[in-house]
C-alpha cells in the first residue's frame, strides 16, 4: 500500500490530511511547520503528496476527538489548488499528535518528531505536551507507557 495520495480526490473530514504533507502546510500566525513545502504541495501540476488519517495514518479520533482538524479549502485555492470538494486537513499539533501516535502503535524503534525543534514556541509547545498526556490516558497500558517514556525524554 503506499504511503501517500499523489492528489486530493480521497479527502474528506473523516480522510484529512495529516502527517508531514500537514505540518509543511504553512499556516497564518503558526511558529511550527510550513519548512518544506514544495516537497509536499504543488499546484501547478495539481500534485500532492499527502497522507490520510484512517488510510496511511491510524484514526486518533479516540486519542484526540476532532481537535484540530480544520477546513482548508480556502487556503488552498489561496496558494492555487483547484478543488471541486471541501479539503480538510490536520493543524501542527494534530499532524504532530499524529505521527507520534502512528509510532506508539506500530513497531518502529525510533519516533522522528523533536517537539522542541517543531514547537519553538512555549505556548505551543505547552499545548501540544498537553495534547500527548492526555492521549495516554486513553491509551492501552502497554501503548501508553511507550507514549509516555518517549515523552519524558522529549522534555529532558
């Protein structure tokens, strides 16, 4: 299966986009994100690299209800995507959230999220630490513990 939908065809709210296509996604007023985003999102040839929550991603709606998933629509045609759908697409926190939860419940070693290099800002970093504590909590034990040993080590 892979990894990513070269178009937008398969988003909807249940299918929002997440992962790196979501946190390269520059958005207004954000300190986190937005550093590589050619290598995600191009417009002229309508070609997309995107990862879909409940496709290539787990569904962490019963991590994270529906925070911080947002209607992106708008901004996109704004940056020059023709869209014939509504777009829906996970902000930083809920793309990071994301990605460390497709971690915590898969087998790799290692999780390539750096909070504090992809948070620069306390207030944001504050929020998204908040978000991960309470992802424990409704995580199994053997899943929350691994959430919660890397996060410790993210706070060193």
């Amino acid at each position: 299966m892979p990894k990513f939908d070269i178009d937008l065809s398969r988003v909807t709210y249940e299918y929002y986009i997440t992962g790196k296509a979501a946190i390269n996604f520059p958005r207004p007023h954000a300190t986190s994100g937005g550093w590589h985003y050619l290598a995600y999102w191009n417009s002229k040839v309508g070609e997309a690299k995107v990862s879909l929550a409940g496709i290539h991603y787990p569904d962490t709606r019963f991590c994270f209800g529906d925070t911080g998933i947002l209607n992106a629509t708008d901004e996109l045609e704004r940056m020059g995507w023709k869209t014939d759908h509504q777009i829906y697409m996970a902000d930083h926190s809920r793309a990071t959230g994301d990605m460390v939860l497709k971690w915590v419940l898969g087998r790799s070693e290692f999780c390539n999220v750096e909070l504090s290099e992809w948070f620069p800002d306390d207030h944001d970093l504050d929020a998204m630490v908040g978000m991960l504590r309470v992802a424990i909590k409704k995580l199994e034990n053997v899943q929350g513990d691994r959430l919660s040993r890397w996060l410790g080590s993210q706070l060193l």
